[in-house]
C-alpha cells in the first residue's frame, strides 16, 4: 500500500469519528491493515473495541456493539 492509499484510509477513519460525534475513537491500523474503533461511552469494564477491514464492515460492528450495550438508550434515553 502506498502513502497516499495510507493517507486515505486515515482520512476515512477521521471521518467516521467525526459521523460518530465523538462516541467512538476511530483509527487506521497501518501495520495491521484495519480500521479500528474504541467506544467512548459507559461500557461495562474492559471497554469495547472493534476492527474490520473495510469501512462497511466497521459500521456493522460498531452498530452491533451499540446494540448489544444499550447506546441509544444511554445517549438518547430510548433504545
């Protein structure tokens, strides 16, 4: 992969964050090749941390972690 392919995948992995308001932490994984998110709302301990290869199969995974730890009941109040 080159750097401008690197450049892009950081690009796409601050965008999400940025679609994600601040709940998740997202990151490019140069050497590991994946893109990788760290929830950063109350979970239970350990944390929750999720990895894809691809930026659609990222958002599936945050989306099941969101499901699975109540986000949008503690975000929004409803879930």
């Amino acid at each position: 992969m080159d750097e401008g392919e690197e450049d892009d995948r950081r690009e796409t992995a601050s965008y999400i964050e940025w679609q994600k308001q601040g709940m998740w932490i997202v990151l490019w994984g140069a050497y590991t090749r994946r893109f990788w998110a760290y929830a950063c709302w109350p979970v239970p301990q350990g944390g929750a941390v999720v990895s894809a290869v691809d930026p659609d199969a990222l958002y599936a995974e945050m989306r099941r972690i969101e499901r699975e730890h109540g986000f949008l009941r503690w975000r929004y109040g409803r879930g």
